[in-house]
C-alpha cells in the first residue's frame, strides 16, 4: 500500500511541478518580462530536475524550501490580482506541489528504509 501511496504522490508532485513551470513561463511571457526576468522565475523550478529524475529525495526536500518562496511571491499577487485565473492557478499549483513532495519524499524514505531492512534481514 505504501508504494501505492508513494507512487501517487510522485505523479502529483511532477504534474503540480509542471503546471508551476508552465504558469511562470506564461506569466513572464504575458507581461513581455526580459530574459532575466525568466531566469528568476524559472531557473530555480528547473535546478531541481536532475535530482528529481533520479529520485533523490533531497531534491525533493529542496523543492519544498524553494516552493515557499514561490508561494510568499503569489500570495501577494493574488491580493493584488484577485481576478487574476493565472495566479490563482499558480498559487493551487504551488500548493498542491509543496504537500506532495513533502508527502513523496515521508512515503518513499519509508519504503527504502523497509526495503533496507528487509535486506538487511534476509542477508543474516
């Protein structure tokens, strides 16, 4: 149940993760931001891919401390721009990315420490 349970979590942390990248690519791109404009908003969503394509839980974990940036920087946007699909879109996104990649990395260290341990175990 438990791999269940992480497996899920992985999907929802890439979907939630791309929905990010994408909202920020077209708020930079809607407002015609300079190019290192799209650097900030952008670049520190994409330095955690290589970690997260080969699972290390540490990116995830890093991931997490980054969302909260993006989530403080969308709050305010979202009382500036009630009206604004984009933002809340973004601020769901964000959400949603920081309590599956929390929920992720609890779920799947878990199952390595388990499998360990069953190694461990059965090497006896």
């Amino acid at each position: 149940m438990s791999r269940t349970l992480s497996s899920a979590a992985a999907r929802l942390t890439w979907l939630s993760w791309s929905v990010l990248l994408l909202q920020q690519a077209a708020d930079a791109w809607t407002h015609q931001a300079p190019w290192f404009i799209w650097v900030f908003k952008i670049l520190p969503l994409l330095l955690f891919l290589p970690g997260m394509l080969k699972d290390n839980l540490r990116s995830f974990i890093w991931l997490c401390f980054v969302c909260l940036g993006y989530f403080l920087i969308l709050v305010q946007r979202v009382f500036a721009q009630p009206d604004n699909v984009s933002v809340i879109c973004g601020l769901v996104a964000v959400v949603v990315l920081f309590i599956a990649a929390m929920l992720y990395v609890r779920w799947r260290a878990r199952e390595l420490r388990a499998s360990g341990a069953a190694q461990t175990g059965s090497g006896d």
